[in-house]
C-alpha cells in the first residue's frame, strides 16, 4: 500500500463518521503506516479459489 | 488444609467433611479486604451472595447430597459476563450502571455446579486495551509486584487467583485475555477449543475469535473448571455439538510417548522472548524428555501473519460491534480501547474477507503440523510482566502476539509457569493442542507440573 498523506488521511478519517478531535487524528496518523502493513499482510497473494473461514449454514440454530 | 488450597485439594477436603465451605468463604472474603486495595482485582464483592451460596453449599455437603467437586468452591467472574440482578459493566463508563436480567450460560453452569460466587472481577475495557488508568475503576495489578502489570484481558482474574483471593475464575480470550494473564500472574489458564464452551451472556468483542474459558492456580484446577464449563448451547450460534470428555480422566498418565512441536521460531526470532522465558521453555523440554516424550522443532509460517489475520478480524469485528456508541458516545471510552477499535473504521470489507480467507489457510497449516504432534509448544508472553506504567498504547500491533495464532486458528491452548526471572516475576509457556484435544492439553499440562515445583510458591502479600 502506498504511504498517505496527512490530507489523504483527514479524508479517510472524515469519511469514518467519527468525531474525531485534532489529536485523535494525530494519534491514528501515527499509527496508520502500521496498520496499513497489516492489512497488505493479511491480504498477501493467495489462489482465487481460497474460501474464507466463515461458513454460511442455511439452517439457522 | 493448606493456607491456599487448590481446588483439588479443597474439593477432597470438603467432601471429608475436613473443610467448610463457609469457613473458606470466609477466609477468601477476609483475605479481599485485606489486600485488594492494593490490587484492585475485584470491582465488585458479593459478599451477601457468596455466604449464601457457601451455606447452602454447606448444607448439601452435610446433608449428602453435595453437586459435585465444585460444590463450596470460592470463584469469581470476569466482569463481561452478565450476571443476573448483579451489575456488570465490562469496566467501562458505557456501561457503568448495566444490571443484566439474565445469568450467562457459563454463570449458570457454574452456579449450577455449587460453586460460592464472590463477585465480578476486574478486565480491560470491553476485554480489550489495558491498563487504561482513566476508567471509573482502576486496572488490576500484579500480586507478585503492584507496580507491575498483570497482562489482560483477564486481569482480575490472573491477580485474583495468583493473590489467593478465589480459587478459580473466568477469563475470555480474543487475542490471548486468559493465557496472558494466567502467564504473567504466574497461575494457569486454558483457552478452550473455539466452539466448546459457551459465549452466550458474554459481552462480546469479535465474534469469531471470542473464547470463554477457567483460570486457576493449576491445571488440574482448570481441567475441573472446565469440565463444568464446557458443552453444547443453543444460544451461542458457534457452539460445537458434540460430547464433552472428561477433562481429568488423563491427567495421570504422564508425559510418555508424547510428541511435542516446540515452534522455536515464533519465540525466537518473529517475537524474540527474555532469556528466562526461553530457557524456561528449553528447561521444560528437557523435563519432557527425561518423562518420555518425544521433543523436536517444528515451522509454521512467521507468526506475523498469523497476527495480521487476527488483528484484521478482531479489530473489523469489534468496531462492527461497538460503532454505534463509538459515534454517539466517543469519548466516553478510554483512551486505549476507543483509539485501537477506532482503526476498525478505516479497514474495508475486503480486508476483512481477505483475512478470513487467509485464517483458513492457517488452520490447514496448523492441522497439517500438527499430523505429527501431540503437543505444540510456544511462548506466552515475551517475559516478565512490565511496570504497569510502561505498556506501550500500540504495543497490540507494534510486535506479533505470541497468544494470537490459536484464536486465529481456533486451536485449545494454555499458559503454564515454567519458573521466575530476574525480577522475581513468573515467566511461562504455551502447551497448543489439536481442535477439542482438551484431555491431551491438561494431561502434558499437569505432567509438567507435578515434575516441578512451581506451584509451591505463592507471591507475598502486602496489605
């Protein structure tokens, strides 16, 4: 993922829909290239096949 | 009677008529007062309804016609579980005035079982983020040193067991709140096969890698917990439908001609532990060996992944579970909760589905591991328990979690002391057995522990 800039990231944060203070922000800036490379990790290639580990069961309990 | 009784040893007691259960209420109730100011292990003491439920115990054992070996035993609950006309507040303000109508199922089992309950124990905030020191109640502390922390989520129960406040109690595990705990407290804690023991009741944190489960001072303790603890339920939609075995039917029979993986490399070089951690596992080994089992390495992928996959599901999870109030009602979390679930919010759908498409190549990878092994061995936590005010506010996602692999993947796993370090503090490992292997687990558990003498010693109380 590429790095995002502190405007990207204030567009990402508003579209969360909370209310955020201005050192919230700062905090979850911080953070985020953290974050971001645990999402490209938990997203590494896999075959397309690849089930997710939730199974629907039809029969409701 | 011992000063602090196991379960086992008190349960014999008790049913030899040597014991009274309200002679040990009262002892636990009394040792609360004494020494929790310190620790802040309880957030509430239901001193009223555990004399009750002692007497009663009493009467049964008089009369004959006691429930079983958990009948008269002194417990305490985490406080996520609901507890009818008894508050429960999952140490937040969100829910500082919550009285719940209902018990959990777990509660009820236990109730059901005879057990003496002394009230709700202290946990970080809605089971994640600890130690948050701007919370209505303040977080746990360490028995064997209270300016050190007690790792969480399950922090009232590791310090309350550890303390000798109650005998046993219950913890839940997302991402390692009962196994971390029970490592830095120095007791023992089993984080069941996902599927075996109920979550209905249970405030809940992600649904998916949620466990409830027993800490005790031992592992037979917890294999006795658990055993009144494990079944079946209609209620909790991933309750696994199967018969529940006897926990302590194994426990006896040693460590010989057992085959134990040690994942050598999550330990050491994806999340490098302390030295008395590691020797503390090699030294455990080496009691294997001399009982007969087999011990050799085993390799999984980098335990980064594994703690990518959790972090994913487990923060999507619980944002989806706390949104509402996160909108509405923001700043009435703490401060390390409300920012880590905050992240939930800039993940999407499809990094939640790709992680849960990776997990199930995980669990393949693990089952697959583990066609040769009876046991697999790892770290519980990096080592000695840190000054409680010294944990970093990102350290959930600065290093892989050592616990989080077996929420991922589902497998039962358990902390159990392997010794001290430099500092006095507990240092301990992590048995993982095969999906509902309990009986496996407890059996290398305890033949662990009887060869050793760690159980002997117990932290020194200040009042």
């Amino acid at each position: 993922m590429p790095p995002v800039t502190r405007e990207e990231f204030d567009i990402l944060a508003a579209q969360t829909g909370l209310p955020l203070s201005q050192a919230q922000k700062d905090t979850l800036f911080d953070v985020y290239p953290t974050l971001q490379k645990i999402l490209t990790t938990a997203a590494a290639p896999m075959p397309r096949e690849a089930e997710p580990s939730l199974i629907f069961y039809p029969e409701v309990r | 009677m011992d000063a602090f009784p196991t379960i086992a040893s008190a349960s014999k007691a008790i049913a030899a008529k040597k014991l009274s259960p309200v002679e040990l209420t009262k002892a636990s109730l009394a040792r609360i007062k004494a020494h929790d100011s310190a620790l802040h292990s309880f957030l509430l003491v239901t001193e009223e309804r555990a004399m009750a439920d002692a007497k009663a115990a009493e009467a049964r054992v008089m009369a004959g016609s006691a429930k079983g070996p958990l009948d008269g035993i002194p417990i305490a609950h985490k406080d996520i579980y609901n507890t009818a006309d008894i508050r429960t507040t999952a140490h937040s303000k969100l829910l500082e005035h919550n009285v719940p109508t209902a018990d959990s199922m777990v509660v009820k089992k236990w109730d059901a079982a005879g057990t003496v309950m002394l009230g709700k124990l202290a946990t970080h905030e809605f089971a994640m983020g600890g130690p948050s020191f701007d919370l209505p109640w303040p977080p746990a502390r360490n028995p064997w040193n209270p300016d050190h922390f007690t790792a969480g989520s399950s922090s009232g129960t590791g310090a309350a067991v550890a303390a000798g406040f109650i005998l046993g109690g219950t913890g839940s595990d997302t991402g390692g709140s009962i196994r971390g705990p029970a490592a830095l407290c120095g007791i023992a804690g089993i984080k069941p096969t996902y599927g075996l023991c109920s979550r209905a009741g249970v405030l809940p944190l992600s649904f998916t890698m949620d466990h409830t489960g027993p800490m005790a001072w031992t592992v037979e303790d917890c294999a006795m917990l658990l055993q009144a603890m494990a079944g079946y339920d209609p209620e909790d939609p991933a309750s696994a439908d199967r018969p529940v075995p006897n926990f302590t039917a194994d426990l006896a029979k040693g460590a010989k001609g057992l085959r134990i993986g040690v994942i050598r490399h999550f330990f050491e070089d994806d999340h490098p532990v302390s030295e008395a951690t590691r020797k503390g596992i090699d030294a455990a080994m080496d009691v294997y060996r001399g009982l007969g089992a087999e011990v050799s390495d085993v390799t999984l992928s980098p335990m980064s992944e594994y703690h990518a996959v959790g972090s994913v599901i487990l923060t999507s999870e619980a944002y989806a579970v706390h949104q509402p109030w996160l909108k509405t009602r923001f700043n009435d979390y703490g401060e390390l909760f409300r920012d880590r679930i905050a992240l939930g919010a800039f993940m999407s759908s499809a990094d939640y589905v790709q992680a849960m498409r990776r997990r199930r190549m995980l669990c393949i990878e693990v089952r697959d591991a583990m066609a040769d092994y009876d046991i697999l061995v790892s770290a519980s936590q990096p080592g000695e328990a840190p000054r409680i005010d010294s944990v970093p506010k990102w350290g959930n996602l600065e290093k892989p979690s050592l616990t989080m692999p077996f929420n991922v993947t589902g497998n039962p796993a358990m902390s159990v002391c392997t010794g001290y370090g430099e500092g006095g503090l507990p240092v301990c490992m992590q048995l993982i057995a095969r999906p509902f292997a309990e009986p496996m687990l407890f059996r290398a558990g305890h033949a662990y522990e009887t060869a050793t003498g760690w159980r002997g010693k117990r932290p020194a109380l200040v009042a």
